[in-house]
C-alpha cells in the first residue's frame, strides 16, 4: 500500500466521520449532509479497492490510478458547489421577496394607522 493510498483512505474517512460528527451535534442538516457522505464513501471504496480504482481509472485512460482519486474527489467537490450554489441563490431570491413584503407591510400599516409610523 503506497504512501498516496493510506493518505486517500485517512482523507476519506476524515470526510465520513467528520460529517456524522456535524450531523450529530445539529451543526449540518442531513438534506445537504448526503452529498458529503456519498462522496466520502465512494472515495472510501475507490482507495480500499486497488481493483476497483485500477479498472476505473484504466477505463477513463488514466495510467496512475492514485491520480483518478484526485480526478473523483474533484468532481465531488464541483458537484457540491454547484448543489451550494443553487441553494444559496434560492435562498438569496426568498430572502429578496421576504425584505420586499416587510417593506410592503410596513408602508400599509404606516397608512392604515393615520398617523407617522414610530421605529423601534
């Protein structure tokens, strides 16, 4: 077992442990929590199975298979930001909308009282 191949295996399960670990203490919710165990348990699977990692990264023409690991754990990682990213420009629109109807409401309640509105 190479040097790369105990650094991936450590690396891989660091991911997966540490994730349950945020899970657990309410830290990272499970629904953005399943991208980051699969792809810790792939990346697990690919650096204990030599096979596994040989064929794949043959079958993708790569000639160093410890380099197909960086190739997937790459992807992974595209994979999740671009997941990041469309929650957080969700987000950003809800959040956009929700200012817009306080503003809204604030403006109508100032109205409807007949008098000038009173901060704080």
């Amino acid at each position: 077992m190479t040097f790369l191949t105990v650094l991936m295996i450590v690396a891989s399960g660091c991911v997966v442990v540490g994730v349950i670990e945020l899970i657990r203490r309410g830290r990272l919710k499970e629904k953005y929590a399943i991208l980051w165990l699969f792809s810790g348990a792939a990346l697990l699977t690919l650096s204990l199975s030599r096979e596994l990692l040989h064929t794949l990264s043959s079958a993708v023409g790569i000639h160093y298979p410890p380099s197909f690991l960086f190739l997937a754990a790459f992807g992974f990682l595209t994979l999740i930001n671009l997941h990041y990213s469309t929650v957080i420009s969700k987000l950003t629109e809800r959040s956009n909308r929700l200012a817009q109807e306080v503003a809204l409401l604030r403006e109508e309640v100032g109205r409807g009282a007949g008098r000038p509105r009173q901060t704080g």
